[in-house]
C-alpha cells in the first residue's frame, strides 16, 4: 500500500529566504507524485506534477520539486520565497486510477 | 474558481442526524472524488465515482454512502452523525478515471456536528 510522509508539519521562513517542503512515498510499483496548495478556506489546487520523463519538475509560480527514485521522495523547492505563499501545501501520491494517498501537509508561514 | 461547485458552503446539525453534501463537477468531467480534511486525520480520500459507477474507495466509514447520477453530480451520504465526523468536505472532479488524472477540487462543504 503506498503512503506519504512530509516530514515538518509547520515551516516558518522569512520572506525572500529558500525553502524546501519534505516529502517521502512508499510504493511497490510507479507511482504519479503530486504537490497541491490550498489557500486559506479555499479547497486544494494542483501546483505540479510527476508523472515522467525529466524528474525536475516546475511550476509557473516559481516552485520546483525532483522525483528522486532512489531516495522515493519529492521535495519541494523554492529560492525565494513571497508572503503570497503562506498556506498549506500537500504531497500526494497516485498508484491506482484514481486512487490518491496525501500526506498530513505542511503549513507553510513566510514572515516579512 | 475550479469550476466544481459544492452545496452548501457550511452545515450545523446534531449527533445522529443525516445529512446530505452535493457535488457538481467541471463541466465535462466524469470523474468525482470525495475527501474529508480533518484537523486529527488530515486530508483522506473517501471514494471515486466514474460515470455513474464505483471506481475506487479510500476510507469511507459504513454510516457514510455516495452515488454519482447521470447527469454526473454527486452527493455524499453521511449518517447516524457523530462528533467525529465535523470536518471539511471537498469534492473533487477530474476528465478521466484512468491512470493519472488531474483533480479540481471544490470550494468545500465544512459540517458542524454538535
């Protein structure tokens, strides 16, 4: 059965500084990778995905995550961060149709 | 705005009361997911539905029913109401039921069990 672990559950960063938001899977076969963010009493949207091909992913608001399948993770990155990025984000995995396992999420405070 | 539509927004009701949640996917989209986002469990997929028929199931208690009709909304059933179950619900909509699939998540419907 596959499962999602992100390892900090909270992440507090001054504005403008890197950040990297932890997740690690557990699948016995290929597995789709997801990264969502929800805003503040909105519901979830995609920010990206991995489903193959080149394991360096990005978004277009200046996010990236590697597929690493050795490490089975799929960190979350950014080099500077903006106060508009507070909010919680998700690390989701895909193995059956449909079927998608989430982790617990990380919330994610950028401070001025 | 996803294009996925959820009714309604907020729903206060007692122990051991039924309630129901409805779901209107993106138009075009076949597929609708249910998820409950709770502060002790997190988010957790509760069941898929594809056209009209049962795809996949997450952890969806007993007490808890959903079905997708041919017009394609959906409504999640929940039942025999415990403090347990206040949370968030959201539904998902996606093209397709096949491998990989990108889901638009709705507004969400937050239930209050007193």
């Amino acid at each position: 059965a596959q499962s999602v672990t992100q390892l900090d559950s909270q992440v507090p960063v001054f504005e403008e500084a890197p950040v990297e938001l932890r997740c690690n899977y557990s699948s016995s076969v290929s597995v789709y990778l997801f990264w969502y963010v929800q805003y503040p009493n909105q519901g979830l949207q995609l920010l990206l995905k991995y489903l193959s091909g080149s394991t360096l992913v990005e978004s277009i608001n200046g996010f990236e995550a590697e597929f690493n399948k050795s490490q089975t993770s799929f960190h979350l990155r950014k080099p500077s961060v903006h106060i508009s990025d507070t909010a919680e984000y998700f690390c989701a995995v895909e193995e059956n149709a449909g079927k998608s396992t989430f982790g617990d999420g990380t919330t994610l405070t950028v401070k001025p | 705005d996803s294009g996925v539509t959820q009714t309604p927004k907020h729903l206060i009701t007692a122990t051991g009361q039924r309630v129901t949640l409805r779901c209107s996917p993106r138009s075009g989209d076949l597929s609708v997911y249910w998820y409950q986002q709770s502060l002790d469990q997190g988010l957790q997929f509760l069941i898929q539905y594809y056209n009209g028929e049962e795809r996949a199931k997450g952890n969806i208690l007993e007490r808890f029913s959903a079905q997708q009709f041919p017009d394609l909304h959906s409504e999640l059933n929940l039942s025999s109401l415990e403090l347990g179950d206040s949370a968030l619900y959201f539904c998902a909509s996606s093209a397709s039921g096949t491998k990989y699939n990108e889901q638009f998540f709705g507004p969400g419907t937050r239930l209050t069990v007193l």
